[in-house]
C-alpha cells in the first residue's frame, strides 16, 4: 500500500520538505532504522536571557505573590525576603465578595517591606 499524498506537498509523501512523516514506512514498506548511538539531532540554540527592565532589582526573587481563587475566597502567598531562610511567606485569606485584591496586596506587600525578622 503506498502512502496518502498530502494536498500541497511537491512529492506526495507530505512530510516536512516534501519527505515522509515520521516514523512512515521507509521504502520497501520497512520501518525506518533508529538513529544510532554516535548520532545526535541538534537542539535549537537556547533562547539570550532577557535584559531586566530598568529599575527592577537583580537579586529580587522572580516572584512576588501566588494568588489562588476559589468560588468564594483569593489566597494571597507573599514571599518574604530574610537573610537565615527562604522559605518565609504571608497567607492572606480575602473574602471574595467583600474583598478588594489589588488593595490587599499593596497592602501586604507594604507589611512585608516592614516585617524584620531576624
């Protein structure tokens, strides 16, 4: 049984550049051997680190809050920088019919600026 042409592909097999998809049969209705062990595919180049925004602290942590939703609450975790651990953070439990979420966590960041612990 030969293969399905693909609309558009220049020689039918519709693959990528006009070959055989993978893991199709190779001619002779044979699978494909693997690649060997002293054959790589090359990975695409990794992607330059982006440059921080002006004004944005290097050693700041890369995230601030992890906000959870429920039906009827919002979860607010703010992590607390200290200088013995870094596993310190708040949790606000805000009520989500009397709330105001963007408030509390202005609120709560301006708490943890003040918190020393020590």
């Amino acid at each position: 049984m030969s293969p399905v042409p693909a609309p558009g592909a220049p020689d039918g097999l519709g693959g990528p550049a006009g070959g055989p998809h993978p893991g199709a049969p190779a001619a002779g209705g044979r699978p494909a051997p693997p690649a060997g062990p002293g054959t790589a595919t090359p990975l695409p180049a990794a992607p330059l680190p982006a440059a921080l925004p002006i004004g944005v602290d290097p050693k700041a942590p890369p995230v601030e809050d992890v906000i959870v939703t429920t039906r009827t609450a919002y979860h607010v975790l703010r992590f607390v920088e200290t200088t013995f651990d870094s596993s310190v953070f708040l949790h606000l439990w805000l009520d989500r019919s009397t709330g105001n979420l963007a408030l509390a966590r202005l609120r709560l960041r301006e708490l943890a600026e003040r918190l020393v612990l020590v």
